[in-house]
C-alpha cells in the first residue's frame, strides 16, 4: 500500500537510516506530520501546538527551530519518532532505532518507547541489541534468516537455547562434541 494510505490507517513508520526533510526545520518535520496524519487536530489547537507537543514528549522542543540537518544521529532518530507519532498512528513500526546510538542515547530511546507504548500505542520493533529488545518488549518473535526462531515472552526468548545458539554462537546443551 501507499505509505500515506497505511498512515491514514494507523500505521506510521521510523526508517534505520533517518529520512528527516533536512532543509527543513524540526518543528517544520513534525508539523508535516501531523499535517498529513490520520487526525485532526483538535479545533483549540493548531499544528503548531500539536507539534510543539510532541516535540516535548521526544526531548526535541529546544530544537523546535534548529535545521534538521543540523541534529545529531541521537536526535535526527528522536524527530523520527516525532513525525511517527505525531501522525496520530496506533501502530509504530520502530525499525532499528537504537542502531549507532551510544548508550546514554538508548537508554533515553527506550525510556521514550515505552512512554509511547504506555500512552497505548502498539510498538513493532526491529532491533539487533537484545537488550534493548528485552527491556521494552512484552512479545518477541525471532527471526533467523527469514525464518521464525522462536516467540513468546522476554524470559523465555533469553533463555531459549536455539536463540542463543544463533544469536550469541554458543552450543546448545546437548549439541556439538560430548566433553
């Protein structure tokens, strides 16, 4: 389907590699957003409001008049979950957005995904660090080459031996030359 289309559905999207209109500024990004997202903004707000808003909730309304090109990788990844939520969408596709962070930075992306998560938003997330997986996820299904792993809660994906197998290199219990 046509991106604009999904959005009208609910549907909004970050990119691993951020896509922000770099001539633009941030607020400017974000009021595109809400601009061309699924909700209306409420007749005593306009979408500079609504903007600024969601600008507060991503730790992004300093920057409100900076040039996008001008953010750095931490916050160019902060104002695309801005434009992502401030679509109005119920479902984030949150695609590796802690990827080149450092880990200041993906811990205040984390903390950021489950406000979004505990405001009622359902979150798909795709993400490498397990880690990070594992502190915001509820679900987690495991890809391997294209191909289901293993799913069920954080608890049981940690301690699944074919995940570890995969994932970290290590033998399973059982596998490999007896001692």
């Amino acid at each position: 389907m046509h991106p604009a289309r999904l959005v009208k559905m609910g549907i909004a999207r970050t990119h691993q590699v951020v896509r922000p209109f770099r001539a633009l500024t941030v607020i400017e990004n974000v009021r595109l957003a809400v601009h061309f997202g699924r909700g209306k903004v409420a007749a005593a707000q306009s979408a500079q409001e609504r903007a600024m808003e969601v600008l507060h909730q991503v730790s992004l309304d300093t920057k409100a008049n900076a040039l996008a090109s001008s953010l750095c990788l931490g916050e160019q990844k902060r104002l695309e979950v801005a434009r992502a939520v401030a679509t109005g969408a119920d479902l984030l596709l949150l695609d590796e957005i802690c990827g080149g962070l450092n880990t200041t930075e993906t811990r205040a992306m984390l903390t950021l995904v489950q406000s979004i998560r505990d405001r009622g938003a359902t979150i798909m997330y795709v993400e490498h660090d397990m880690k990070a997986v594992m502190s915001v996820c509820d679900h987690i299904t495991v890809l391997d080459f294209g191909q289901k792993l293993a799913e069920g809660k954080p608890e049981e994906i940690q301690n699944n031996d074919a995940v570890i197998k995969a994932y970290l290199g290590k033998p399973t219990l059982g596998s490999g030359p007896s001692a």
